[in-house]
C-alpha cells in the first residue's frame, strides 16, 4: 500500500490560491478586530511554497476507495509565506478613547485625531509540528483538525520592523492570532475546499446560494410556489400532472388544501413553534396531531441505529398534506420555492420540509441516512413486494413492526405505503427508474434546509454536516401535526386523501413504486445491480449530467444514476 | 437637542456665573454643533421633570431593538429657576447650533460670596449631585459637581459598569477660569491619564475695566483665542498633544458673524480648520477641512443649520368701541417686537463620503421632538443606516 501525497499541483494552482486567500480574508475579518485595526485584514499574497510538510502516519483508522481516517505526525519547515495589508490607527489616545464611556471622557479636542498609517505584515519561516488527525470522505469532504497546538515558530516582519517595541509587539499579538486561526478557522476553511474540489454540487450550491442572496436582496416578494407550474410536475403517485391539472393546484384555490390552510391551524402551529423558540412552557394543543414526544420510545431506538418500523412510518407518511404547507411556507420565507426547482419542486421543498418537522433532531435524521445506505443494498426483497401487493398501509408498517429482526430496511419501505393508494401499474412506468434512486435519496433531502431546498436536491451531504443545526430553526414554522393526523387516523382511506396528495414528494412515490408491485420492484433491484456493477464506468457521465445524476453522485455506492437507468432500460 | 438633565445643569452654570464657553475644550463648540451632531436611533421617550428648584428627575425609555431605559436624579445646592416645562422652554436654550462667544465677564471676587451671620461665615460652595441608573444594562453615571471659588471648579465624574475595566473609572477635573486665560486640569484612573488644557483670550483684559465696543463698523470686531492641551497616559506611556486657535466675532459686530478654528496635533501631522458664519438670522453654515501631513489624507464635512420660526398672524387692528363711541381713534400702541417663536430646526451635513445627517428638532404642543436620519448614498440599496425620534416631555 502507497499513499502519494502530491504537494505542488496544489500549490500550482492559481485558482487555489485565489480561493485560499479569499477565504483567509472572510477568516480574519470575521471576528471583531480590536480599535487599533481600523480597516479590513486583506490576505495580499499567499505561497505554500515548494517544500511540503513532512507527515508520519501514525495511525490508519479507516480505509477505502472513497474515505479515509487516519492520524499523522506533520512537521513544517518550508518556505511558505504570507502578506497580510491592513490599517492602523497610530494614535494611542485615539484607540484609548474607543472605548471608553462618554460620560468620563477627558474629551480632548484635538489630541485624538487619527492617524491611519497602512500596515503590511509577512508571515515567513512558519515552523509547524503537530499531530493530525485527518478524515476524508468524498461526501463530507476533508475534515482536519489538530491534535496539539500546531505552531512552533514564525518570522514576522513588518512596516514597523526598526521599532523594536511595535515589532515585539506584533509579534506575540499575530502567534496569538494564528494560534487560534490554526485551531479553530483553519479546519473550517479545509473543510469548505475540500468541498468545493471534490462535490460540484457543493460549488453549484454556493453559486446559487450567493444568487439567491443577491436576489433575496432584490425582491422580498412572496412568491406563490404554484404560481408557475413546475415543468414535469408529478402526483403523489409519480403520475405526471397535465397543465389542467397543475392550473386546478393553487394555494387557496382548492377547497380541499384550502381546509389543509385553515386560518386557526395556522395560527396555532405558529404557537407551537414559537413555543420552542421561547422559554414558554405552553405547549398549544392540537387535534389529532401525533407530537413527537408521544412517539420517543421507538424514536429513541430509531436513533440509536436500531430499526424502528413504527416511528418513522408516522413520519413519513406525514409527509403527504405536509408537502403542500411546506411548499407554501417557503414560498413566504423565500423564494426557493418555484426559483429553484424546476425539474422537481414538489419533491424538494416537500422532503426538506419534513425533515424539520418529524425529525426532532439532526441526530435522528443522520442515523436514518446511516440506516438508508444499508437498505439499498439488498433493496427489494421479494417479501416486501409480497406486503406491497395491495395492502393497505397501516398493515404493511404492523408487518414491518413485528420483524425488524430480519432487515433494518424492511420497515421503511412499508412506511411510505402507508398512504399510497394502489395503483394502475401504467402509472408507475415512468417513475420507476426516478424512484428506485429516489428511494433513497429523499432520506437525505430531509436532513437539508428548507429554505435551501432548492439546493439541498443537489449536495445533499455536505448539508448534513454543515447544516443540522439550522436547519431546525428554520423548518420550525412549517407545518406538520396536521400532516401527521391523517396518516395515524385514517391510513386505509386513500381515495378519500388523493386530492391531498397532489403536491406530495417524489419520496413517497418512490417508495410506493418500489413496493407497489413485485415485478416491476424485481425489475428495478436487477436494473440496479447492473447499476452497481456499471458505476465506476459511468462516474464522469454522471457527473457531467444535471440535476438528477448530481445528486447521485456522491452516493453512487448505493444508487446509479437515473439517467443511467434510463438508459438502460 | 439637549436632555433636561443637561439643561438644568446648564442653567446651574448660569446661576453660578460659570462660563462653560472659556475652555479650551469647547474651542470648536460651533462647529461641533453644526456637523457633529448626534443622529438619535430608534424612538427614545423622555420624562423630565424640576419638582423643586433643588431637585429633578428624569426617565427615558428608549427601543433600540430591545427596550433599555434610564433614571436620573440631580439635587442642587443651588435652588434654580429654569423654564421647565417643555411647552414654554425656548428652543434656543435647548437646541444648540452656531454658539455666539460672549463678551468675556469679569469674575466676581471671592469676598462676594461671603455671607456672614453673627460673625461666623455661613457661606456654602454651590454643589450639584447628578445620577444616572441605565437599564438594564446596569450601568451607573454620577456627577459632582462644586464651585470652589469665583474663579474654580470642581467636576468629578464616574461610570461604575461591570464591563469595564476595574468595573469603572473616575474622572476628576478642576477648572479655573479668569475670564482672560482659563485652564484646566484633570486626572482619569483609566490609564492613569494626566491631562492640562489652556486657553488664553487676546485682547483686553476683563478684570481691568469693562471693554466698550468699537465705534468703526466697517472692521471685524471679535476676539482672537489660541490655546493648547497635553495628556500623558502613566500606565499606556501615551500621550498627546494639540494646539488651537480661533478667531470669532462678537456680538457687538455689525457684519455677519462668523468663527474660524485651526487646530493640529503635531504629533499625528493632523490639521483641521473649520469655518462656519452665520449667514442670516435664522440660517448658519458651516465647513470643517482636516488633513494630514502624514498620511495625506482628508476629510471634507459641511453642515448647516435653519431655523424655522412661526408665521405670525398679522393682527388686524380694529377700532375698538370705546372709540367708536367717543368718535376718535385709537391711540397708537408701540407694539413691542415679540420675540419669534420658534417651531424647528433643520440640521443637515454631509462628508465627502455622502454620508448624510439629517436632525430636526421642534416642539409639537407640550412634546419637544428629536427627528433623526442617517443616509449613506454609497449604498444606493439601502441608504437610510438610521432613523430615530426622540420626544421630551418635562415639566
């Protein structure tokens, strides 16, 4: 076994250091700088130089093609150096001043006028030994942190270097700064890099996020999600929507989602999840509505790892009537909703949405991911097809329930058959192959933000990672008791729900498909192996294809691009 | 607009015959006025009230994002007689803008003061006690305040507020002022800051004989003053220095008054020069350059000030009936000139990086009304950075 640590083509390269240095600067400049630095900390120049560091393996925890844990031993001693432009206030009176009451103020008249005089720091001869520990892994980038405190020694040199007392000064105050940067900003800037290098989707994501801030900034309008239909909208059961029916989907038009958007619901959810975001110990009780603390028992094995049929079945086939408010709540917090997802809305926004609402907490939702891997694999068992055939819901999850022991995946499948409604075979023919990656792929979306939903299709990892916090703030004002009522209450009766259903995600489709019917679910595992086997030759292919095969990308050990599937259908 | 708090402070200057303008520190008070003006954010409300000539209080409440407000209490040794009540206040007091430097006084002397009673001295030194509590930040401001003589003064200052260091600072300051030359001394424990300012005013001298006005009208008739102040921080080995000059004309000048400063700090190469007149009754303007030497950079403000003041109804003078009745007219009233009534000012400057202030001050029946902006045209996005509006209400 060889590793090859290739230095200088990174270091060639100029966009890397463009990019290197861009993030130093948003770094240094993010924490607020002390009165005597009166202008923005610009990174000026940037060299790794030609040595590279000297690394000791220590300690390989994991090892695979696409991930990697290990523990290294780092000494530097290179050439690598670093400018640093700013401004200074040279007026100590001045910088005295700042911060000092008013009201005790000597109030000198002219004592204290500035003087800004431009600074230029380089850091050289950057001496670093340090232990590393090191984790890679294509879907959540490279994460390093250090062990110990990495640095030894720096030269720094200054506009200031013939007064011994401001270069002795600048000296310990910059060790002191760089020592935090190393420990604290530099794992995050890694992390970011890596990425952008290794996730395209990531750099679309942010792309599109700077767009949409700019645009946000632009237009604060609400936006009616509906308003312009999607371009291959779908049903709850993967049917393809013609325009009459799109036009007939409108947010107060339909009496049924109008009773969906009762004004006192509305109001009262907003209570609940102001509830969390205060102290208040008032919890607005709800009709009919499961609250999650009810179900934590299974909860908690759910996200212990254990498989826990019953719980998620509630979520998940909450999701139904939740897709529509989520759909509308975004459209009022931004505009995501019809801006950005044009080959699927409903399906982002809706799982995203979900995704706040039932799952309680980042945790939970990253130990379904962790579950959802292993289902793939052996995804469609003849058994569950066998429970599929056309039973209701509610039977199928019991089913799920009473055998966790044989497969951890069994149960969700079941789960999300819970509202489906049986269905002609013909409808399901073309979303067959969108559904089998779907099957696992919307587990994912949950975990994303709502109002990145939109983006959340595509890099769908990163975001667990860098997101899980705030995706819980920001989902709290969608709506989801109501959409879990129907599914507790009344699972078998799905004609009386289809109406409802309209806007659900592709999520449910794709697992309704999955275990709609046997055949077509044999079909699809045996498509899939060829998927699995065909991966590697198609990596680039997918990569280069849009929206879909971007977003299977980074699991591509579990799902073979749709578009490749298509094809070989 | 000045707080009630600071109004019956003044008003305590002027009871005690104290001439706050003879300080090097406020060399530039015009100037500071007309550009450097406070833009109030957010809405703040004030209550103020003088229950008894030795004792105020005041409260504001203010909502800055989250609500905070204040309480402050001032007891004078000094009983005062100020217009409290803010429907009858003459916004010329409360509202500062171009300041018109006065004939300089001659001081009272020390044997002035002595009052005697069955052969023993009963004299007091006037004293004011001033506290401030904000909350809920919990930050405490207390003012003594004393006259020791005709000719000196006393001034302690502290903020106690847990965020500081040492939980809080003193500020002592002892002024002596004679009319001709004043100066002032003072001692921070924030730093250990030692600081002396000077002022010396050219020209005859007050305590020899009240100066009579000049007879030519076509000369400028004003008073030249220069002036300087050093610090030294003990603790940060810091210090500073500047030096200043003004020129500004008297009231008993025929043309338009104007004033112009120059200061500089020597030790930074800063200069700064402001010019400011006042062009008509009700509208002064002003202009401030600073520059340099050093770093050559500039800075570029100017500012003005209109006063807006009320219509006045002509009043149509009929014949009265007891007139009417003895078939004559009425006799001829000399009317005496009322003085205008004020109903706002406008402040407004701008810098050379379109940075914008606006202030508009005036009373609404009882309420006096703060109403401020601040407009960055660099950000054609979003270019209000700030709006406030104060109200006062005192009584």
């Amino acid at each position: 076994m060889a590793f090859n640590f290739n230095w200088s083509p990174l270091t060639a390269d100029a966009e890397f250091y463009k990019m290197a240095q861009q993030m130093l600067t948003t770094a240094l400049n993010k924490s607020p700088k002390p009165p005597i630095i009166v202008d923005d900390i610009l990174v000026n120049e940037l060299n790794l130089g030609s040595v590279p560091p000297e690394l000791e393996i220590l300690e390989i925890g994991d090892l695979a093609e696409d991930r990697f844990r290990g523990i290294f031993k780092m000494c530097y001693s290179g050439d690598a150096f670093l400018t640093l432009k700013t401004r200074v206030q040279a007026n100590p009176l001045n910088t005295y001043l700042f911060s000092k009451p008013s009201f005790t103020s000597p109030q000198p008249l002219a004592a204290s006028s500035g003087l800004t005089i431009p600074l230029q720091i380089t850091l050289s001869e950057i001496k670093l030994s340090a232990f590393i520990i090191l984790v890679f892994s294509r879907q959540k980038g490279l994460t390093l942190v250090f062990r110990n405190d990495p640095l030894e020694s720096l030269k720094v040199s200054s506009t200031f270097d013939s007064i011994p007392f401001v270069r002795d000064y600048l000296q310990k105050e910059i060790e002191m700064q760089l020592r935090t940067l190393m420990m604290d900003e530099l794992p995050a800037i890694i992390h970011r890099l890596s990425l952008r290098l290794w996730c395209p989707e990531y750099r679309a994501k942010e792309d599109a996020e700077l767009a949409e801030a700019e645009k946000l900034e632009k237009e604060e309008v609400a936006v009616d999600p509906l308003a312009s239909p999607p371009q291959d909208a779908v049903d709850a059961r993967g049917n393809v929507l013609n325009a009459n029916e799109i036009s007939t989907l409108s947010l107060d038009g339909g009496s049924e989602i109008h009773s969906l958007f009762s004004q006192k619901n509305l109001v009262r959810l907003a209570a609940l999840t102001d509830s969390h975001r205060t102290l208040s110990l008032f919890t607005p009780s709800i009709r009919d509505a499961v609250f999650r603390a009810w179900a934590s028992p299974s909860e908690r094995n759910d996200s212990a790892g254990t498989s826990t049929p019953a719980t998620p079945s509630l979520l998940r086939s909450a999701s139904s009537p939740a897709n529509s408010s989520t759909t509308y709540t975004f459209s009022r917090g931004s505009d995501d909703g019809n801006g950005h997802m044009p080959s699927r809305p409903s399906l982002v926004s809706l799982q995203s949405a979900t995704t706040g609402l039932s799952l309680g907490a980042g945790r939970h939702s990253r130990s379904h991911m962790r579950k959802k891997k292993n289902r793939v694999v052996n995804l469609r068992k003849a058994k569950t097809t066998d429970d599929m055939a056309g039973e209701s819901g509610s039977e199928s999850a019991s089913v799920a329930a009473s055998e966790p022991i044989i497969s951890t995946r069994i149960p969700e499948e079941p789960e999300d058959n819970i509202i489906t409604p049986p269905r002609s075979p013909s409808g399901k023919v073309r979303f067959r192959t969108s559904s089998i990656d779907l099957g696992d792929s919307p587990h994912k979306f949950r975990l994303s933000t709502p109002s990145r939903s939109a983006l959340s299709s595509k890099a769908v990892p990163e975001q667990v990672i860098l997101d899980s916090t705030p995706t819980m703030e920001k989902d709290e004002p969608i709506i989801y008791s109501r959409a879990r009522r129907p599914s507790l209450k009344k699972p078998q009766s799905q004609p009386e729900k289809a109406p409802a259903i309209h806007l659900t995600p592709a999520p449910i489709l794709s697992s309704e498909s999955l275990s709609g019917s046997g055949g077509i679910v044999e079909q699809a595992w045996v498509l899939k192996m060829a998927g699995e086997i065909a991966r590697r030759a198609h990596d680039e292919k997918a990569s280069r294809e849009g929206f879909w095969s971007g977003s299977t990308v980074d699991e591509r050990e579990e799902t073979p691009p749709p578009a490749y599937q298509a094809k070989a259908l | 607009m000045l707080e009630f708090m600071d109004y019956v402070q003044h008003s305590f200057y002027n009871a005690s015959h104290w001439n706050t303008e003879n300080s090097y520190s406020q060399l530039t008070a015009t100037a500071r006025e007309l550009l450097e003006f406070d833009t109030p954010r957010g809405l703040r409300l004030n209550l103020s009230s003088l229950s008894s000539p030795n004792f105020a209080t005041s409260y504001a409440i203010g909502s800055v994002g989250l609500v905070d407000g204040a309480l402050s209490y001032l007891y004078t040794s000094l009983p005062l007689f100020p217009v409290s009540q803010s429907g009858n206040i003459d916004l010329h007091d409360v509202i500062r803008g171009y300041r018109q430097i006065q004939e300089l006084r001659k001081q009272e002397e020390s044997w002035m003061w002595e009052e005697w009673q069955g052969g023993k001295r009963i004299d007091k030194r006037n004293t004011l006690f001033y506290g401030r509590l904000y909350l809920p930040q919990s930050t405490l401001e207390a003012l003594y305040l004393r006259r020791l003589s005709p000719t000196q003064q006393l001034k302690l200052s502290a903020v106690s507020d847990s965020r500081l260091r040492n939980g809080g600072t003193i500020l002592a300051l002892h002024q002596y002022d004679t009319g001709k030359y004043s100066t002032e001394t003072l001692y921070s424990t924030d730093g250990g800051l030692v600081g002396v300012r000077g002022l010396y005013n050219f020209g005859p001298d007050p305590r020899k004989g009240i100066t009579e006005p000049p007879r030519t009208e076509d000369r400028f008739y004003g008073r030249f003053s220069a002036g300087a102040e050093m610090y030294y921080g003990a603790l940060n080995k810091s210090g500073g220095v500047s030096f200043g000059g003004r020129f500004a004309t008297l009231p008993a000048h025929k043309g338009v008054p104007l004033t112009a400063t120059l200061t500089m700090n020597p030790l930074m190469g800063n200069f700064s020069t402001t010019y400011a007149v006042k062009a008509g009754k009700n509208l002064a303007l002003c202009s401030k350059f600073d520059f340099n030497v050093y770093s050559y950079e500039s800075d570029l403000m100017l500012g003005c000030e209109l006063w807006r003041m009320k219509a006045k109804a002509k009043k149509i003078q009929e014949r009265s009936m007891a007139a009417k009745l003895e078939w004559r007219l009425d006799e001829v009233q000399e009317t005496l000139a009322e003085p205008e009534e004020v109903t706002g000012v406008l402040k407004a400057r701008v810098d050379q990086n379109w940075r914008i202030g606006l202030l508009w001050e005036g009373r609404i029946k009882e309420l006096l009304f703060t109403l401020a902006s601040s407009i960055d045209m660099n950000r054609p996005d979003q270019p209000f950075r700030a709006v406030g509006l104060e109200v006062q209400y005192s009584s």
